[in-house]
C-alpha cells in the first residue's frame, strides 16, 4: 500500500489500483500482445482472479514502488526497442495519474506471439 | 551530411530509374530519398515531441532505424524490388530505435513481403505493399491509439486504393498518399487529445509523412536536403533561445505579424529575407503570418519594407538584442548563494564589497545584505533579507560593530528564529561560516560560531579622516592608520609602516595563515608589493591574497 498525504488526510493506493493503470499502459505500448503469468503459480490461480492481476507485479517501497511486467511480444520486433518504451510508457503512466514515483520497472519477455508469418 | 549518403544521381539518371514499373534500383532511389528528407527534418520531428515517453527523440529515433534499413538494402543491392525491399525490411528491424522506430520496421516488414517475388513494383503493387505494411502494423498492437503513426499510414493507404480506382501513375500515386498524409497528421491533434493539448501533431505519423513526401520529391526533382523554407504552425515557434544564436552585427530582432497577397511564395519570401538578416523564421496561424528575423542595425527597417510589399503587416515587434544580451549578462554576475531548504538553518551576511560577497557565497551564505562602516543598512532590509528565506531558522553575520545594533532590532521583529552572530568583520564572519552545519540546529550553530570568531584575529588598514590621539597613539589626519580587532595600534606615513608596526601588535606565534582583502583605494600592484614585503619578513607563515572590494579600508587582514 501506498501513503500519501494531503491537507484534508491520507491517500492509500493500492496495488491493485496501480496494476490496472499498468496493465493498460502496458497494453496500449507497442508490440506488447498481452500479459502473461508470472510463474506456475500464476497460471494456476489466474482462473480465480481478475484480469488486472495477472502478470503484473507491484512491490510497494518506501519511497515508491517497483513494478515487474510479464509480457508476450510480437513475433518479429526488436525485443529490446518493446521492452524500453513500455517500461518507460509505464512508469510514465503509473507517475503521472497517481503520483507515485516508479522505481524501477523490470520487463520479462515470457514469449512471442507470431501473427506474420513471413 | 552523413556518411551513407551516396552523391545522387544526375536528372536524367534518376528519370531512367524512376521509370514505372519502377525496378530494385528505383526503390532504394526511393527509400534514399525518404531517409534524406526526413534528416533534413529530423530536428522539426523532434521538436514534436509533447511526453517524455514512449520516445525522447522520434525524428532521431527513425532517422537512424531508417539508416540502418537503407545501409541493409545498400550491402545487397539487387535490381529485385522483392530482394531490396527484404533487406530493407531486414535492416528496419535490427535497427529499430524507439516506439516510432519499432512501427516503422514493422509498415516497411509488411510493405515488403507484399513485394516478394516480384522483379518491379508498379501502382498495383505499391497499393498491396501500403496494405500490407499497414495491416502488420497494427497487428503489433492490442489497442491501437489513433491519432498516431498507425492513423497517417491506415490514411495514406486508403488514398492508395483511391488513386488506382482510378488508374493513376505511379507518380500521381505518391501525389495521392502524401497529400493524404498531410491531411492526417493535421487531424491527429483532434484524435489524440495530448497532441491538442500541446498545440502539436503527432511526431512519428509526421515522421513518416515526411518519409513519403521525400519520396515524391524525387521523382519530382526537388531539393531534399534543405528546410529553410519551412512554414510552421505559430504554435511552434520557439523564439525563446533566438537570443543564443545571435549572431555578430546582428543586433535587431523583428517580429511582424502580416496577411500576405494572394499570391505567396514562401521561398521567394525566404530568399529576400536571408539577404536582410539571419535566423529566419516564419509561421502561420488563423491566416496570419508571423515572421522573425536578425538584421544589422542599419537594416533593421528593411523586413518591414519588403513584407508591405507582398502583404498587409499588422504588428511589428522590434528589440535591441544587445541589450537583452548585455541584461543577462547582468544576471549571471548575480552571486551563487547558497539554496536553502525549509528547516535548515540559513546565514544572511551584511557585507561590504563586491569581493567579500563572492566570498560568504562560495562559503555557503544565503543571502547577503549591502553594508558597512558607513553605510548601514536599515532594518527593514534586514527583516526583508530574513523573510524571503524559505526557513525560520537563520543566522545574521553584521560584520562591523556598527550594524550590531541593527541586526539585533531586526531580529526582534522578525517572526522567524533569529542568531545574531556578533562579528565585527568579515574575517571573523569567514570564521562563522565555516562552522556553518545546516541541517543542525540554531543553537548547535549559534555557538559553535561565537567560539569560531575568537579564533581569528583581525588587522585593518585605513586612513585617519582627523587628527586625534586615541590610546596614547597620535594620528595626523591623512595618515595610514592600523587597527588590531579593533584597537588602533599604530600610524604611520606608508602602508607599509603600517604594516610593519601592526605585525608587531600581532600574536604571530600562534598565527598559520595570514589573508589579505584589498579593498578601495590600493592597487593590486601594491597590494602585491607589501605581499613580497610579509612574505620576505614572515617566511613561514602564509599568505593569501583576496579581493574584497570594501569601501575605507584598503586592506583587512585576517590572521588564523
């Protein structure tokens, strides 16, 4: 959970909510197809949870957050071009509506969707 | 330019290999000529750039995914337009640089396959390479956001199959694909709000327009690498750094805002205009014209005869850049104070020369107050010097005994946290600010200081203004007069004298470092002089000399 505070009382962000903003980002960055399960377990429990959750992995520091995105590319991209605009995308995103400073943001490529065969 | 960049063929070269259906050899003419036209207009692209993501530099961005895509298809030069265009593709892909860069390898990836296998490209199959690269385009992303690159290039395409519906040329094709792209990246500010609210088109699709427009350029033979003549949306004129490219003789800055004559042509306008002056600008809103231009004193009318000629001028704007330039000059003289941040304890210093200021600011003082021996500042100043600290913890340095009283009145009144830190000068406020923690508190502080400023000793040189016997030393007015922290110790005829006897007074044993702030009424020379004179006579001790640009005292002396 995230703490801020104004003259009136105390913000409190939660992951979930930081997820959703990252989750569109992230989606709306270029060459990203969807987000993918972080790990066994993931797969697993993303029958029982929303779609917001999956792949996205919010770690709330004291003096920001740090978030990890799983992803699946677009086949026949350059990775690393995708990777550094989404992450920059996304951090953009995730600063700038809720005025949270984004640590860092580490992307795991976890597979390529090939849509154009060629 | 760059180093890619082959000479061009000759005219009668480039109609041969434009020819329709147009072969390998055409193409890359053609993907030249994109890559050159958008280096001319890389900076323009740039200039677009309205969020920090997803790119910092979208023409750079594609100017170099556009040069690795061209020195690809350069290394394996085939007469194939299938084979040019995979290499092409090829070559997009590795180098792709940014989002921008990343959906323009993925248009030229489409573009091309839809040319496999063909030996030459004619209307037909330069519509299905539009198609194709416009359809791998927007696989690449789940939920496209229009008003972007993906809208100029869906527009472009549609104005493909238009112009073969209606059994074009090639040439009349590209005409079709750059006049709709012109028309859709002039929409994507209604697409996509933040373009709006920035006042700007989207970069990328601009980018890529102008890829095409370089395209047509060539096969209609005009220049790629010059943008001098550039009309921009008055929004985008950034006359803010016009100050930094002033250049010699170029005194005048004229702004005029007109309605041209029917018939307006912007290069003319521009040729005329580079003959008068530098650093042309001009820009168009709403149907009005803005121009902006350097010229030479005696040329500054110039602009505005020749743009009545060809217009109605509605405003004219006319500055004196010298002055501007000397008026910021000003203000980069202003002394480095030191930032403060709330809560931390800040130190105001009273002093009395331009030299002694540099010095509290390089020391870490916050703010410094005009003043000395005759000229006290009030305590308004004070007070005012006090409240414009963004801290209620701060420390007064008066420096001189006479504005002890001062400081102490204004602290009362002040609402904030006032120390005042008794130095009677400014070797002694040298000695308080080096003892400055601001993160500690003002108490901490405060005696911490008052120990340092017995630490120092002080001599003083001036000149008796009257006679009198002070202490049982006898002083003729006009003679050279020393104090030691205060105390007049001697006179004597010369500084030097002076000097000499207040050396005596002094305690050198004790001494280390000895610091001379020369002040009015000395020259550096002979501040220099009796320097080789303390040097000769106290060999171990050291000497700095400052300095201090004080008004009375021609040296003070601070011994540590």
């Amino acid at each position: 959970m995230t703490t801020q505070s104004n003259y009136q009382g105390s913000v409190y962000i939660l992951p979930q909510a930081i997820k959703t903003v990252a989750r569109n980002a992230a989606l709306q960055s270029y060459g990203v197809i969807s987000l993918a399960p972080a790990n066994p377990a993931e797969t697993v429990s993303r029958f029982f949870k929303k779609e917001a959750d999956v792949g996205i992995l919010v770690n709330a520091e004291e003096d920001g957050v740090s978030l990890e995105l799983n992803l699946i590319v677009e086949y026949g991209l350059r990775i690393k071009s995708v990777a550094d605009s989404v992450a920059e995308s996304v951090k953009y995103s995730v600063e700038k509506t809720m005025g949270i400073p984004v640590k860092r943001v580490d992307v795991h490529v976890r597979g390529l969707r090939i849509s154009n065969p060629d | 330019m760059n180093d890619i960049y082959r000479t061009l063929p000759d005219e009668a070269e480039r109609h041969r290999l434009l020819q329709s259906p147009l072969n390998g050899d055409g193409l890359m003419l053609l993907f030249e000529a994109g890559l050159l036209w958008l280096t001319t207009n890389q900076q323009y692209v740039n200039s677009l750039n309205v969020f920090p993501v997803p790119d910092g530099d979208t023409g750079t961005n594609m100017v170099l995914t556009m040069q690795a895509a061209f020195a690809e298809a350069d290394q394996n030069r085939s007469t194939n337009v299938g084979v040019t265009g995979r290499h092409f593709a090829q070559g997009a892909l590795m180098g792709a640089r940014g989002n921008s860069g990343v959906i323009l390898s993925q248009i030229w990836r489409g573009f091309s396959r839809a040319l496999d296998h063909y030996e030459t490209m004619d209307t037909g199959l330069l519509m299905r390479a539009m198609q194709e690269g416009r359809n791998t385009a927007y696989k690449g992303v789940v939920r496209p956001v229009e008003g972007t690159i993906l809208t100029v290039m869906k527009d472009m395409t549609a104005a493909a199959e238009k112009a073969l519906k209606e059994n074009t040329s090639l040439s009349q094709m590209l005409v079709a694909i750059v006049a709709a792209g012109d028309e859709s990246v002039k929409r994507t500010p209604e697409l996509l709000p933040i373009l709006k609210q920035a006042g700007v088109v989207d970069s990328g699709g601009m980018g890529l327009f102008y890829i095409f427009e370089g395209m047509l350029r060539m096969l209609q033979g005009l220049p790629l690498d010059s943008s001098g003549a550039v009309l921009r949306p008055l929004a985008e004129l950034d006359l803010s750094n016009a100050l930094e490219e002033i250049e010699e003789g170029q005194d005048y800055e004229v702004v005029i805002d007109f309605a041209p004559n029917g018939n307006f042509n912007l290069e003319n306008y521009y040729d005329r205009l580079s003959d008068i002056g530098t650093s042309i600008q001009v820009g168009e809103g709403d149907g009005i014209y803005r121009m902006h231009i350097h010229t030479a004193l005696d040329k500054r009318y110039e602009p505005i005869a020749y743009t009545e000629s060809i217009g109605t001028v509605k405003k004219i704007m006319m500055e004196n850049l010298q002055e501007q330039m000397n008026g910021h000059a000003k203000d980069e003289n202003k002394l480095p104070l030191a930032a403060v941040n709330p809560g931390e304890v800040a130190v105001v210093a009273v002093s009395p020369g331009e030299g002694l200021s540099r010095i509290f600011a390089s020391l870490g003082v916050a703010a410094i107050v005009q003043g000395g021996q005759t000229m006290n500042p009030s305590v308004k100043e004070l007070v005012a010097a006090f409240e414009n600290l963004p801290t209620d913890k701060i420390i007064i340095l008066p420096n001189n005994k006479n504005i002890f009283l001062a400081a102490q009145n204004a602290a009362k009144v002040s609402a904030k946290k006032i120390a005042v830190i008794p130095t009677r000068n400014a070797p002694q406020g040298f000695a308080a600010m080096l003892r400055l923690i601001p993160d500690g508190t003002l108490e901490e502080n405060e005696a911490s200081m008052l120990e340092a400023i017995n630490e120092v000793h002080t001599g003083e040189i001036t000149i008796a203004t009257r006679s009198v016997e002070i202490e049982g030393v006898e002083v003729e007015k006009g003679q050279v007069i020393a104090l030691y922290d205060g105390k007049l110790v001697s006179s004597a005829a010369t500084i030097e004298g002076a000097i000499d006897a207040l050396f005596q007074q002094a305690n050198l044993d004790a001494i280390e470092r000895i610091t001379f702030f020369y002040g009015e009424g000395i020259t550096q020379q002979q501040v220099n002089k009796l320097g080789d004179h303390v040097r000769e006579k106290y060999p171990d001790k050291d000497l700095e000399i400052h300095e201090g640009g004080q008004p009375h005292y021609q040296l003070i002396i601070a011994f540590e």
